[in-house]
C-alpha cells in the first residue's frame, strides 16, 4: 500500500515538472481543492526539506554547560603514565 502510495506521488511529482507548473498553478475553480492541492504541496516541500532542517537545528541547537565542557577538556588530557 506504501509503495503504491509513493508510486502515485513520484508520478505526480514527475506529471508536474513535465508539464513546467509552478508552486501556486492550481485550479480556482474548487477553492477547497486548490487549497489542499496548495496544502500537499507545502507538506512535500517541508517533508523534503526536514532533513536538512534538522541538521542544521541539530548543530545550532546542542550546546553544554561551560563546566561541563570543561571538565570534558580536563578528563581528555589528564592521563598518567604510570
């Protein structure tokens, strides 16, 4: 059922750079419609992009405690050769 579904979105998606639509070339004629075409389309736009977001959110985001960085810094290089 997953495959079928994808199958039927790539070939949307392939339907649609094809024929040189753009983002918001939607029939008017059903503003309910063209208002979930126009939601679909925003939803596979941020689908797209999360991985990319969440990297970036991922090394932007993370930061430790001073204290604890430091303490990091000291347990790296306090070794003894004993």
């Amino acid at each position: 059922a997953l495959a079928a579904l994808l199958a039927a979105a790539l070939a949307g998606a392939a339907e649609a750079v094809a024929s040189g639509k753009s983002f918001f070339d939607v029939d008017w004629a059903d503003p309910a419609t063209a208002g979930m075409e126009l939601a679909w389309r925003a939803a596979k736009v941020a689908l797209a992009l999360s991985p990319l977001i969440a990297i970036t959110l991922l090394f932007c985001c993370t930061k430790d405690d001073p204290e604890e960085e430091a303490l990091r810094r000291k347990k790296k290089y306090d070794f003894s050769l004993a």
